[in-house]
C-alpha cells in the first residue's frame, strides 16, 4: 500500500486492533453495547452503518484500535449476530480472521426466561447448553427450559 | 457433580435403570435391612409433599438410617432471607445425604453442585421427579413381566404433567409405542413429540379417549387434568368429563392392562375402577418405598451390601 493511499483511508484503516465486519444493520449498535465500547475512552473507534456488501446486502463495521478481545466479550456478539467476522489487525495487516461462533457453553451471560428458574432467585450465574448453534437455541442447565435465539436476554 | 446425585431421570443410562429396579425387587422381598446404620438423611421439603416425603422417610427409617429435616419451609431460615447454597452447606455439615424438594426449578442441580454429599431430587418445580419416574418403571416391569415392546396409553394433562414427560425419556430406553390422550389446551408439547421422533419411538396424538385405545393397550396412565391449567374456562368445562376412566370402558381390555396414577387423583378414575384388578395405582405407590431405598443406596455407593 502506498504511503498516499494509506493516508486516503486513514479514518478506516487501523494500525493495530479489531475490525469487526459483516455485522446486521440492525444490530450494530447493540453489538456496540455488547462489546461495551462506551468504556473505552482512548481508543480510537469508528462506527459505519449500512455499507454496500456483496454477502449480505447492507453491513455494518466497527473498528477499534488497539484493542484485542477475550473470548468471552466476542461470544457475547455470536448471541446476537453469529455470522460477524473478526478481524485482528497488527501493524495494518490482518493477522487474523475468525468468524464468531457460539461456544456449547455460555455462563453468566444470559437470563433464563423462567422466573421460577432456582438462577432468577439465588445469587448465582446462570449456565446454558446451546443445544442448536447454528438456530442459536439454548438451553438452561438448572431448570431445563430451552430458550429460542428470539426470545435470548442479556443480562 | 462431585459426588452421586439423583436430580433427573435424563442422567440415567439403561444399566442405571435396570440396576436400581434390581435392587428394589429385593428391597420388596425384604425391605427390613440394616444397611444405613449410623447415617443421617437430611429431608429438606422447601414445599410440603406428603406421600413422596413419608416415603423417603420410611425408606431410610427401614434402612436403620435416621432422618433429620423439615416439612415447611416458612419454619426455616430460607424464610429470614437465606440463601439455599448456605442451607445445603449447613445441612452438609450434619447429614450423609440430601433428600429435596423445592418449588423452584433447577433447585436440585445447583444443590448438587454445590454440596460434596449426594443430593436426591425429590421434585424440583414442574422439572423433574426422578424417583417417581423410576418407580412408575418399577410397577410397569412388574405388572408386565418386562419393559420392552410394550403399548403406553398417557392420558390427562401432556403439557405440564412433569411425571409424563420424564416416564417417556425413562421408557426411551424399551422400544415403547405411546399413546397420547389429551385435550386441545394441554396437549404433548413439541419437545417431547420431536424427542420421540428422534429417539425413533412411534406414538399417535389422540383428543378423544375411547375404548379403542384402552383395548390396544398394556399400560394406561392417567393424570389428572387441572382447572386452573386452563385459559379457556369453558373448554375446561366442556372437557373435563372426557379424560375419565370407568369401569365399564375396560371390558373389551387386555388380560394385562394395568392402571396407574402418579396420585393424588380426584375424579378422573371412577371410584368403580378401584374394584377392577387391573386398578394398580395403590401398589404402585407402595413400589415407591422399595425403589427409594434402592435409590438410597444407589447414590451412597453400598450397592454391594443389598
């Protein structure tokens, strides 16, 4: 890449970070609130909506500089827009790409649906099985209610 | 788990079955044996159930083990604000086995989980009940000579019955064909057909119940049908009078039908089934002593003694 063109795309290239792609109009802010982007106060973020995209027709990007995630605050996104790409950027080169996808275990990160479920009443973190990934349907492991991807809140 | 629990009927493989129905035919032949001497049983009833607690009780109390617990739990400290993860720590610090009934759901699991001693659910809300299902079991075997092959007839509330849905995963293992006898309002839910269906068990959905399907069967279980389960006040009215059994529906039956109930009936077996032999809930409910005190033994590792 030349110096001139890097210099074009400087408000959407990054150095080192994420750029998170493919993300659902519709949820890019909530994955924003996912990820809790509010809390970062130094980093540099960039949020576009409604991009082009041959995939999937319209798009969401956010792009973070210098930060990296865990795992756990990705698998937060797969709950709610399971086909986003992740990508880690060092030194304005991806490094690596890897789609987010649910884990078969989820604790403490969403709410049971039953209010006679023993986690909606006991200081304890909730703990789902996801019985079907690619639905996104869950299943509590205390009270054994199983909970569609429509219906999934976040604590 | 960090030690041997009883919390659902799910967790049993088909040798966990078989071996712990073993077990309670020779409790039957001899239910007085000293094999719990010198241990305590906590009975922690978080909601009052009579029968299933009474049955626990003299299970351990003919087990020579002693019983310490309560009944209610507005007597305790759960009341004042407690949470159950302290109770079950505390009673763990007295007791060789929690025996526990809780109105929520999923309770069992996390005392489980919890606690180094075993848990024994003894219903945990609507979730699960595993020692009735085992027992239901238990009197089947009994009452047919065998588990396998046989023809279930299920009859009453589908949807919310906790005993009918858990009776199909423990019957999973014994090539069953089921029978569903339900009104509209309370029929079997899709996750228990979809198990069904992947677990390759053939069944047929039924809103009447008629003689035809009693004729074909060797099990009828019945379950009582709730007037507060319903929405639709007048479909209640309209259906309660459908799901009864008589005694004049079984002449046509089969030599081997036999007829449970979870119990606590209230009008859906005519009081003129109880004079028919093939009226078999009361000894059904006495099988539950004998399948708990093989539980018992189950979850503490003495297997060996029996």
């Amino acid at each position: 890449m030349s110096a001139q063109k890097k210099k074009a795309l400087q408000v959407a290239t990054l150095e080192n970070g994420t750029a998170i792609d493919h993300i659902p109009p519709e949820h890019l802010f909530k994955v924003a609130f996912l990820l809790e982007l509010e809390k970062l106060d130094t980093n540099t973020i960039t949020i576009g909506n409604n991009f082009q995209s041959k995939k999937m027709g319209r798009k969401g990007v956010i792009k973070i500089a210098d930060k990296f995630f865990k795992e756990d605050e990705l698998n937060r996104i797969a709950l709610i827009a399971p086909n986003v790409i992740l990508n880690e950027i060092r030194d304005f080169e991806v490094v690596r790409k890897c789609p987010v996808s649910l884990p078969d275990e989820l604790k403490g990160l969403v709410k049971c649906n039953n209010p006679r479920c023993i986690t909606n009443n006991e200081p304890m973190p909730t703990h789902f099985t996801v019985i079907d990934k690619e639905k996104g349907t869950l299943r509590c492991r205390y009270c054994e209610r199983k909970i569609n991807k429509e219906d999934i809140i976040i604590k | 788990m960090k030690s041997k629990s009883l919390v659902s009927i799910d967790q049993c493989t088909k040798e966990d079955i078989l071996r712990i129905l073993d077990n309670a035919a020779r409790f039957e032949a001899n239910p007085n044996r000293v094999l719990l001497e010198g241990k305590v049983a906590a009975t922690l009833f978080f909601e009052p159930s009579t029968r299933t607690r009474l049955s626990f009780e003299t299970a351990v109390n003919r087990l020579g083990g002693r019983v310490v617990g309560f009944q209610d739990a507005s007597t305790t400290s759960s009341s004042k604000g407690e949470t159950l993860k302290d109770t079950i720590l505390m009673v763990s610090n007295y007791a060789d086995l929690i025996i526990m009934r809780h109105y929520l759901e999923g309770a069992a699991r996390y005392a489980s989980e919890v606690t180094g001693i075993p848990v024994i659910n003894a219903g945990d809300g609507a979730n699960q009940h595993p020692s009735q299902t085992l027992l239901d079991l238990y009197t089947i075997r009994q009452t047919q000579n065998r588990l396998h092959d046989l023809q279930i007839t299920i009859v009453g509330d589908l949807k919310y019955g906790r005993t009918v849905h858990s009776l199909i995963v423990g019957m999973s293992h014994f090539n069953p064909s089921f029978h569903f006898v339900a009104p509209e309002e309370l029929r079997m839910p899709d996750e228990q057909k979809h198990f069904c269906d992947k677990q390759g068990i053939p069944y047929v959905e039924h809103t009447d119940f008629t003689e035809e399907i009693i004729n074909h069967s060797d099990i009828l279980y019945m379950t009582r049908v709730q007037r507060e389960r319903f929405t639709d006040l007048e479909e209640y009215e309209r259906v309660k009078n459908v799901y009864i059994l008589r005694k004049d529906m079984l002449s046509q039956s089969k030599a081997n039908l036999r007829i449970l109930h979870p119990l606590p009936r209230v009008n859906e077996i005519a009081y003129d089934v109880d004079d028919s032999p093939k009226a078999y809930f009361i000894q059904q409910a006495r099988n539950g002593l004998f399948v708990r005190q093989a539980i018992l033994c189950d979850v503490l590792g003495i297997n060996h003694l029996i």
